[in-house]
C-alpha cells in the first residue's frame, strides 16, 4: 500500500518520477502498516465512529476528524473537462530516429537515439467523464512532451480535420453535438437533432463527417488509431528560417475498427473497454508504440496546392507530401494516481519549444486562448504549472508567484526585471536560446471574413468516400442512415442528404433509399466546382490493416472435456503470434480438459461476449456443445461472432452448438474446422486478416 503524507517514524521517501503522482510518497513496506493520521498529521485513534454524547446521543461539532473527512470530501470533485470529459493516459518517451535539425532549431528534434519523457491523454470529445468508451465519436490523441526546451504539447485527434474553420463556432458545435440542453439527453453521442441540424447548416463540416461517419470513429483500441495535429505549424531554424508541416502519429500495430453492431454491444459488456486495453497492453509489457511522422512542404507547395494549408477541414495527401518518419513514441508506464495525473494534466495548444511555431490557421490561433483558459477553471489557479504532471522537468526560471496553491516562489529579493542585483537578481532573457516567433508580414484590412480559399467543402470529403473500399464505403452509409434515422424533423434529414449529392451520388441515394426519403435536390454550394481528386489508400483502414495477429485477442470458449490438444496448439501458435486469448467457460472456476488438466477461466460466457475479442475459437466436448447449446449467452457467443464477420475456429464436437443458433448451414471460408495442429496454424494466420468481410453482404445487407 502506498500512503501519501507523512508516516510517522518512516524516511521520507522522494517518489520515483517527478511526472508520476508526484509529491512525497511513503512506501510502507510489507507488514510495516502505517497509522492513519487527519491531513494534519495527528495519529487517528477510531475511523469508525463520530464522537458524541453517549453512544446514540448528538453528535459533536468538536469532531475535527469528522470535519475534515467530510469536508475533504465535499471538495473531491472538479468541473470535467468541457470537450474530452472521458480520457485514459499514460506515461512514455519519444525517441528521434531521424534527425530534423536542418529544418528546425527544436531541441527535440535534434539528436538522433535521444529519448524524451512524454505523457499522452487519449479520450472521446462529446460524453461525460463517466460515458462509454464506443460510442461513435473523434478521439483525442494529446502528447505532452517533456523537451529540454520547455514542454511541447500537441493536442491532436485520430482524425486528421476538423469540423469548422473558426474558432469562434466552437462553442455552437459542441453545443449542438452534447445533450440537449432541455432535456439533458442523448449523452456522448451525435445520433440527434441539434447535432444533425448544426451540421447540415455548416457545409463545411461534412468532410470531417464522412470521417466520423466511417469506422475511424469506433476504433478498435487506442493502439490501434492514427494522431493527427491537424493544423499546420511552422517548424524554425536557428537563422529563423521557416516551413510548413503536419504532424501524425502512426501506430506500429496499424489500423483496426470494430463495427457498429459490435461497438453498441461492447458499450453494455465492458465501457472501459478501451481503458482496459491500454492498461492491460502496458501492465503485460506489450507496450504501445506510434511512429511520429512529418509532412513538411513550404509557401511554393502552399500556393500550388489546391486547398488552403491554413484550412483544418482540409488535409494534405499523403500522396502528394510522403510523410517523413522521424521517431518512435513508447507508451510504458501507466499511471500511478488517475486523478494526479490523466485528471490533471493540462494540454495547452500554446505550449510550444524554440524551434516549433503557429500559422494562421485561424482554429489554431483560437486553440491558442481557450486551453490555457479552460485549465484555470479545471484546476483552479494559474499555478496549475506546478503539479507535477504539468511542470516542464527541464529547469525553469521566471518571476512568477503567489496565487492559489504556490508551491514554488521566487527565492530572494529580486521579483521583477530589468533589475540591478547582478547574479542574485534572478534569470535574464537570452536573446540567442529563447522563443522567437516567425517574423511573418501581415498586412491586409481588420475584416470578419472567411477566406474564399477555403470555400470548396466537398471535394476531400469525396475523396475520402472514394478512397474507402466496398465495405468501408458501405459502413458509412449505414451510419449515416442509422444517425439520420433518430433525427426526428424529416427536413433536416433531407438537408444533410442534399449536401451528400456533392459528395457522391451513390451515398446519397444508398442514405434517402434507407430512410425512406425522396432524393432531394443537391444542397446551394459555396463553390459549386468539384475537383475530381484521385483516392488515396493512406485513408482506408482496411487498406492500412494489421500483418499479423500480433496485440489482438483471441476468445477461446472451453467447456469440460475440451480436447487439450487443440487449446495446446492454439494456445503456442497464440503466443508465437504475440496475441493474447482469454478463457471463456460456462463457470468462472474453469474446465477440466480431456487430459485431466483444470484450467482456470478470465470469463463466464455472459460476461465475456464474443464482442470483447478479435476472433474466436469454441473447442468443447460433444456433451458440452449441448450444453451451451441450451445457453443463450453461448447461443450469442458465437451468432455475434458470425455477425460481425470474425474468423471462427471450431472442434468438430461444437457443431451442435452452431446447429442450436442457426449457424450450421451458413458456416463459411472464415469459419475453420480444427482438428490438426496444421488447422490451427491455419486458422491464426487466416485471422491476420481480422475479419472476412466476405460475410457481410449476407448478415447486413446494403442500408439501401
Ligand atoms: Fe480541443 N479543447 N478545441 N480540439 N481538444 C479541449 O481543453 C478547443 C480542437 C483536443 O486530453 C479543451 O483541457 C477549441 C481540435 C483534445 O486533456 C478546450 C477548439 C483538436 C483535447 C478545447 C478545439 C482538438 C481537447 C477542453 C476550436 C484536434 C483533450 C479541456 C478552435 C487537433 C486534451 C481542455 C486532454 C480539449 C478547446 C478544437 C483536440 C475547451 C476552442 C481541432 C485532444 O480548451
């Protein structure tokens, strides 16, 4: 147990990472148990009981222990975050593999092998701190990272644009997606009016829409999603020479999703499904890992390229500016205290190193006010800068002080500059090592106007349409359709679908045939003229899918009986495969292999659904499949799995359970027979493909 404050007798003890919970901690060691003190420090003699007259007399204001307790309490809480309520961090390093200083004086960037502390927040944007972890929505992807130049916080999604151009509509967005403010519902959610009726009104959302709309929205897990920090930024050299880049995170382990269905139903079984993964990935030494890529192009690529660079709905195709990889992000530590840590940190857009600067994007530069705005609400002083997982762990020097909860003053007499007590007076400037800002010429009229280069909002969300494959392309418009069919006014619907017939005409009619709606008249454009803009394959997920099994979990539902053989043999090849697998049994306590041998299960098949793996195996003894057989939850088990197109591998003696749910005449190429070592081997590397689409024509046919 670790106790925070001062345990009586024991040596303090500094904690290992100033970026951990921070402070001191004590750690009691085994058998050592401390004694409770009041946050005082005063020994507690009974926790149980208030103090009063007599044993069911009133109780007395006197209690200071009780007083404080509650009190304490009482202030527990502080306001979630506005946007990104629900989040999940963890602690890792960032290391240079290629090295940019001919581009940009930014320290991190410089030395080749050199390894920087970094902490990332994941999360989802419109639910509570307490919503699921699926629900169809953006995730944020925000690093903050440790350099020796001052902190670099960059706050990014797992989509790579953004809804609006301005950040002066930010507000009507958010607004519009969360609930309802009347009614206080639907919660973390965009299955609604508002959301819908804010969107059809501001066309220049709907490429981030077909994002949203795709399977990038319900990721499979945070290990599995790209980062993107949408804006261009400037990176500077030493001589104040600048180019343009966008940054992206690409996970080792690739891209994966899960599918609408499934996502809905994981919500019930598990809503810290995403949580638990990371957690569980980095507790078992599997630790997460990103490649931090680089777009750099400077003001010749800028004005030849078709769209604004300053426009965050717009992205710059991989095709057209390669991304340079140029580091790794490790993600190995979790965290020590949710609260001190993934509930504190603070993201400022603003935190940016020499090197690193701004454009105008004018979304950025409004990112720029809020986050430091947002975080003195949360956290409630300007010292904020002195919790431990907010403070730079390079040194800091400045005249700073005072306000809520200082932990550190200046020391001396000097709190001001220009001052004339030498070496005692405190830092100076240092004209050579400090922030410079980009001496960029700006001229032009103080004009509220948005810029006529960023008037064309449909042509890149066509090509992400038409980069998708079949089954991608598909999926949005199933979730389009299933979004549009709980928007209960029909001219809203109708709206949002006359934006489609510019993006493509299929999607459109494939959303009116689904809802039921005559095919309206395509929506007034901005700028009428389309570019016909090439697919891109960096855009698909299926296209950028896994090589291997590698991080992903098998479900493996055992009864009595099971051949050991067959778990023996998926279990090596699991493990060769770097995979992970959990037992599923029909009790807790486990099974008795055909060997005699007892095995212990993770999950009782009601709370360990078949949505919770990426494929499964069901290897039972002839009695057992008709036992699961009359199981609804084994039923279940395995007709999601089916549904929602899984590799299935199966005993021979399973078959009656197939039968009972209706599956013994559709089982396809994607479900595999196993009875030799050979079948097995066969059935892990089939599973590398994650899913065999080809089933889905069948288990979902077209919205249309
Ligand atoms: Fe944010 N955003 N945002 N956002 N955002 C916040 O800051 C805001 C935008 C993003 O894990 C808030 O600390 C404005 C784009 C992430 O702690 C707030 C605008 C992108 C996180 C805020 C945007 C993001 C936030 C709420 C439009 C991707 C979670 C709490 C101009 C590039 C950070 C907080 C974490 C959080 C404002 C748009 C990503 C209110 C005004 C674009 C990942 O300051």
């Amino acid at each position: 147990m670790t106790i925070k404050g001062k345990k009586p007798g024991a040596a303090p003890k500094k904690a290992p990472d100033a970026a951990g919970a921070g402070g001191e901690t004590h750690q009691v060691a085994g058998g050592d148990v401390a004694t409770l003190t009041t946050a005082q420090g005063a020994p507690v003699a009974d926790d149980q009981n208030t103090l009063r007259y007599g044993a069911r007399g009133p109780a007395l204001m006197e209690d200071f222990h009780f007083r404080e307790k509650i009190f304490h309490f009482d202030h527990e809480r502080i306001p979630e975050r506005v946007v990104h309520a629900r989040g999940y961090g963890a602690h890792g390093y960032f290391e240079l593999t290629d090295s940019l200083a001919d581009v940009t004086r930014a320290d991190i960037f410089q030395r080749v092998g050199e390894r920087t502390p970094a902490f990332v927040r994941f999360s989802t944007v419109a639910g509570a701190k307490g919503s699921f972890d699926l629900a169809r929505d953006v995730r944020g992807f925000a690093v903050k990272l440790y350099t020796q130049e001052g902190n670099w916080d960059l706050v990014g999604n797992n989509i790579p644009v953004f809804f609006i151009q301005d950040a002066i509509k930010f507000p009507d967005m958010v607004h519009a997606v969360k609930p309802a403010p009347d009614r206080d519902f639907p919660q973390a959610q965009s299955a609604h009016d508002n959301f819908w009726d804010f969107i059809s009104l501001t066309p220049e959302s709907l490429h981030m829409i077909m994002w949203v709309m795709s399977d990038r929205a319900i990721p499979r897990s945070f290990r599995f999603m790209e980062g993107f920090a949408v804006h261009t930024f400037r990176l500077l050299d030493a001589q104040g020479r600048s180019i343009f880049v966008k940054f992206h995170w690409k996970p080792k382990l690739r891209l994966q999703s899960v599918v609408w269905n499934e996502a809905v139903k994981i919500n019930g079984a598990d809503p810290d499904f995403h949580r638990r993964d990371l957690w569980n990935a980095i507790t078992s030494g599997d630790f997460p890992e990103w490649e931090l890529g680089v777009q750099l192009f400077d003001e010749a690529f800028a004005e030849k390229f078709a769209f604004d660079v300053l426009d965050p709905t717009k992205l710059i195709p991989e095709e057209d500016v390669p991304v340079r990889i140029v580091g790794r992000l490790v993600l190995n530590r979790v965290v020590d205290n949710f609260f001190a840590e993934t509930e504190q940190v603070a993201f400022c857009t603003q935190n940016v190193p020499p090197g690193i600067d701004f454009s105008n994007d004018p979304l950025l530069q409004g990112r720029n006010f809020s986050y430091l705005d947002t975080q003195i609400k949360r956290l409630g002083s300007p010292n904020f800068t002195h919790i431990p997982i907010n403070a730079p762990k390079c040194p800091m020097a400045h005249f700073q002080q005072d306000g809520h909860m200082a932990m550190r003053n200046p020391i001396g007499r000097a709190n001001y500059e220009p001052n004339s007590w030498g070496e005692a007076g405190g830092p100076r400037e240092d004209p050579v090592r400090g922030f410079r800002s980009f001496a960029a010429e700006e001229t032009g009229p103080k004009v509220r106007l948005r810029p006529e280069s960023f008037a064309d909002h449909y042509s890149q969300a066509r090509q992400f349409v038409i980069s998708q494959t079949p089954i991608e392309q598909k999926h949005i418009g199933d979730a389009i359709t299933f979004e549009l069919s709980k928007v209960e006014r029909a001219d809203i619907r109708a709206r949002v679908v006359s934006h489609l017939r510019h993006i493509d005409e299929h999607l459109a009619a494939t959303v009116a045939d689904g809802l039921g709606l005559p095919l309206p008249e395509p929506a007034k454009a901005a700028r009428p003229v389309i570019a016909d803009l090439p697919p891109s394959n960096a855009l698909s997920i299926v296209r950028n899918g896994p090589h291997s099994f590698a991080g992903r979990k098998f479900g493996i539902l055992l009864t009595d009986g099971a051949d050991a053989g067959l778990f023996d043999a998926l279990v090596t090849a699991a493990e060769k495969e770097k995979a992970i697998y959990e037992i599923v049994a029909p009790k807790i306590g486990g099974v008795t292999l055909s060997d005699g041998r007892a095995l212990p299960a993770q999950q009782k098949i009601d709370g360990g659904p078949s949505v919770l793996f990426d494929a499964v195996a069901v290897i039972t003894s002839a009695d057992g499949a008709t036992l699961l057989a009359g199981d609804a939850a084994a039923r279940d088990f395995v007709t999601d799995a089916f549904a929602h197109c899984k590799f299935i591998g199966y005993a021979a003696e399973a078959i009656a359970l197939f039968a009972k749910a209706g599956l013994a005449d559709d089982l396809d190429d994607g479900c595999m027979v196993l009875k030799t070592d050979a079948d097995v081997d066969g059935f892990v590397t089939a599973c590398h493909a994650l899913r065999f689409w080809d089933r889905e024509a069948k288990v979902a046919p077209d919205a249309g």
